[in-house]
C-alpha cells in the first residue's frame, strides 16, 4: 500500500494511466480509502482524466481539418500583407 506522499508525488509527476497496472490498481485503492488526501488525490486523477480526453478530441479535429496546399497559403499571405500597407497611417 502507498502512503500519502507517495501518492500525491506519484500523481504529480506522470499521468497515472502511464503507471504499470499493479501501481495504478494500488494507487486508486488508496486515493478511494484514505480519508486525509483522497479529495485532492481524486481531483488530480480527475483532471487528468480530463486533459487525456480534451487532447485525444484535439487529436479528432485536426485530422478532419482541411489543409491549405501551398498556393493558398502565399495568396493569403500576399492578401495579408496588402492589407496592413493599406492600414498604416
């Protein structure tokens, strides 16, 4: 079994879904037993959880975005450039 400080060093340092599943198995027993760090140690894990998801979904929408090929890109830039010469006083 973990101590606290174990657990709480353990959840700062790496994800806890990277840890080997025998230490993920013991750290969550502990995070639902202990009275004293569960609190902060679960809400750790939590956003963590949600960091994984956020990351994965960003993953989604950047393979479904178009790309611009090479020649869109310099006519945007051309436009943009034209643009902030026709703004300066």
């Amino acid at each position: 079994m973990f101590t606290c400080k174990q657990v709480s060093k353990a959840l700062s340092k790496e994800d806890y879904e990277k840890l080997s599943p025998t230490r993920r198995f013991f750290l969550r027993l502990h995070v639902k037993l202990c009275i004293f760090c569960g609190k902060f140690n679960r809400q750790v894990m939590d956003s963590q959880d949600m960091c994984r998801c956020y990351k994965q979904h960003e993953e989604k929408i950047a393979e479904q975005r178009p790309k611009l090929d090479n020649a869109k890109k310099d006519q945007l830039k051309k436009l943009l450039a034209a643009q902030s010469k026709a703004n300066k006083p």
